[in-house]
C-alpha cells in the first residue's frame, strides 16, 4: 500500500489531527479542545489512537500525504519534525479539528480526500514542517510544489518506539523554530485564582446589578444565565453596549438580603431570537447580599413598589422571569488555609472511585473518564476540592455557601458527601 497526494486543509483551532473517529468515541462527551490538556493527550497519543500537532495559527494549510520520504528539493527546506504512534483499523482521518466524536460538524462523505486508505496494524507517522517561502523560486511556483507539512506513515514493524510528546507539539513552517512540546506553564486543572478586575478593581462600596440565576457555580467556574433576570438592563438603551462587559454583577439563586452568590464578569450574550437573551458569566468571587436598592430597568433605579400611584405600573420583564436588581453586596474572604487532617490521595481516590461509580459519574457521564484521566495525576488539595465542589450534585443555595467557607469546611463537607474508603 502506496500513496503519495497534496491536499488542502483548513483548521479553526491551530491543530491538525489524524485519527479514526471509531477508536475515539469515548470521547465524544469529553469537553471541546480535549486533546490540548497533557493527560488526556498522552494517554489517546501512547495508545496509537491520535497523532495531533499544533501550527500556532488558525487558517489554510497544504499537507503532502505520503508513504516515501522527503523529495530532494524539500529537504533543504524541512524545519521541525516529530514522529507519532498510530493504530490503524483500515483507514484514518486527516483532520482540523472538525470531526472528532461529538462535535456538530456534519459526518464526511466515504469518498471524502480527508479519508486515507491505511492498512490495519500500527503505523509510525514523521509530520515535517516545511518552510516554502524560502524556495528559490517564485512565490506562486513555490506555493505550488510544496506543501506546509510533509506527513509521511511508515509500518512500525520492529522500529523503537517514537518519543512521547507531552501535548501536541508545535510544528511550526520556519526553520528556525524547533519542535516544542513543553506544557503551558501556568497550565493548572478545575479552577485557577483570577483577579476581580485587574484595571479596574470592584469597589464594593457602591451598589451593583444583582441577577438571579440557577446555575451559577462557584468562584472560577464559567455558567450561563438564560430567561431570568435581563443583564442587558444595566445599561441604559443609548449606552455603548461594552459598557455592560465593564461592571460587575452579583448572581446567586434567589435574590435577598442575605442571599450568597457570586461576583461575576460577563463575558457574553445570545440566544435564538425567539428566545430570551443568554448571558455567559465568569464566577470570580463569593459575595453576600447586603441591601437591595431598587430594580434596574434601562440603567435606572427604580424603586421596588407593591402598589404603584395613579395607575402606573412598573416596566415589564419581558421574556425573562426575574427583574435585575441594584444591590449592595460584601466580599466573603474565606480562610484557605489546607485542612492538615484531610490527607491529599484519600480525597483525590474519593472523586476518582465517585467518577468510576458514584455521583460524578451519574452527574458527568461521559465526560467523567476525562477527567479522571487528568485528577489521577493532581497532587493540588485545593484543585481536588473545588472539582468536587463544582461538580458533585447538591441545591446551588448549597453549593453556593460552601463556596463561601473556609476551606476546611469545605474539605470536610465534600469528603462526606463522597463517602470515605
């Protein structure tokens, strides 16, 4: 079995993939992006199952798919190479991160050129990134004749087993540039410390718009708020609409004095428009609420009424079920300090038996093997405890007040819930 074509690929998300998207299924609940977490990588990668590389930027590509080697006129233009394991089950994918297992992307053709015809068995695949501008020849002629990356499949047979790369590498169309596989520095699982706002930080001394919401998870956690409280009327109609992007919001799951939630950022809006807006919202903070000031509607306060004079009635709700309210509300600074009588690997073998067969499992199904694959190997306390925090099944006014103790109680709390050896 012989082939040797060019073929155009574009991708979104800087990465080209080679797979069967059979051998992955189990995937196809696991979180978008899946492949870039170094654990998860590893493991599909050493199992023969995906070879994935980055280019560091999204757009259009040329690879040369072959079963030979690199052509005498590419070799002096070769960069970066890394060679990958992979299992065959007849045929694989040349991909950009369009088809893998539960992506919305519709199914390819069976003639489609993205296919490859590829024997069963394991397979060694050498990916070369090519830098072309540095032809001799003219741009077009250059463009033409060579590809971005020679990808070149090889029986594996008895051939030693290629070095396992950490993530997909960078393989970048410079010859200057080496492979890297190093994993991102501040790369940390669940959830990381983000600053309230770095430029402008919450003055909590002046009241904010406060919305209800039901899904609203604890600091450092992304939830989206859908047909409750309307967002958008924080902000008068003739306002630039990034001014919205600019405050901060309080949500929690009812809204009365006394009522935990979190200080949030928005971070986007949409929906269908038959539909009541959606607003995607960053947790950043745990925060209580003090005093309720009035109802926003267009930027404006208005004072919350049972009974209005003259027959005037308050401004509708529209489609949503809960009015945005102005409110004042205190920052809770929980002690963080670790439990030293909770030990690390008893809790970390707690959410990984919970994840096996427990409530994780039931609450994540598919996704759950995911993040097993990457909590096996997390010695952080704090990231342990605010996955399960996040994650195992409980009312969010619940959730919502453990995310507010110290992280003792918290400890303590979710230990509990997962059930001891």
């Amino acid at each position: 079995m012989s082939f040797d074509r060019k073929l155009g690929l574009g991708t979104d998300g800087a990465h080209f993939l080679i797979y069967n998207p059979e051998t992955l299924a189990h995937t196809k609940d696991w979180p978008t992006g899946w492949y870039g977490e170094p654990e998860a990588w590893q493991s599909e990668s050493a199992a023969g199952r995906l070879v994935a590389w980055c280019t560091r930027s999204d757009g259009g590509y040329a690879l040369r798919l072959t079963t030979g080697d690199l052509t005498a006129d590419e070799q002096p233009l070769a960069g970066a190479s890394w060679t990958f394991p992979l299992h065959s089950p007849g045929r694989v994918l040349v991909d950009g991160d369009y088809q893998l297992p539960g992506g919305s992307a519709p199914s390819l053709a069976e003639d489609s050129p993205l296919w490859i015809d590829l024997a069963k068995g394991d397979w060694h695949v050498t990916v070369t990134a090519i830098e072309w501008t540095a032809s001799d020849l003219p741009e077009a002629e250059a463009s033409e004749k060579f590809a971005n990356y020679v990808v070149a499949f090889a029986p594996a047979g008895d051939r030693p087993a290629p070095k396992m790369a950490r993530r997909p590498p960078d393989l970048i169309c410079l010859r200057s540039e080496p492979a890297d596989d190093s994993p991102p520095e501040t790369f940390e699982y669940a959830e990381r410390p983000f600053p309230l706002f770095k430029k402008k930080p919450v003055d909590f001394s002046k009241p904010m718009a406060a919305g209800q919401c039901a899904a609203v998870l604890p600091s450092g956690g992304h939830f989206t708020s859908k047909g409750e409280s309307d967002l958008a009327m924080a902000i008068s109609p003739d306002a630039d609409i990034w001014d919205a992007f600019k405050r901060p919001y309080f949500m929690a799951a009812t809204l009365e004095v006394g009522a935990i939630g979190q200080v949030c950022r928005l971070d986007g809006s949409g929906g269908s428009p038959k539909e009541p807006q959606s607003y995607r919202l960053h947790a950043l903070a745990p925060a209580r609420l003090t005093q309720i000031v009035g109802r926003l509607h267009d930027g404006q306060s208005i004072p919350l009424k049972k009974t209005w004079i003259f027959g005037k009635t308050p401004p509708p709700l529209g489609d949503h079920s809960h009015p945005l309210l102005l409110a004042k509300v205190e920052l809770i600074e929980p002690d963080n300090t670790l439990p030293t009588d909770i030990d690390v690997a008893d809790f970390r073998a707690a959410v990984l038996r919970s994840l096996k067969d427990g409530a994780l499992r039931e609450v994540l199904a598919g996704e759950a093997s995911y993040h097993a694959l990457i909590l096996a190997k997390v010695d952080n306390p704090r990231q342990l405890v605010s996955f399960a925090l996040r994650h195992l099944p409980m009312e969010t006014t619940a959730r919502m007040t453990l995310s507010a103790s110290d992280l003792k109680t918290r400890a303590h709390a979710l230990m509990a819930q997962l059930g001891r050896p």
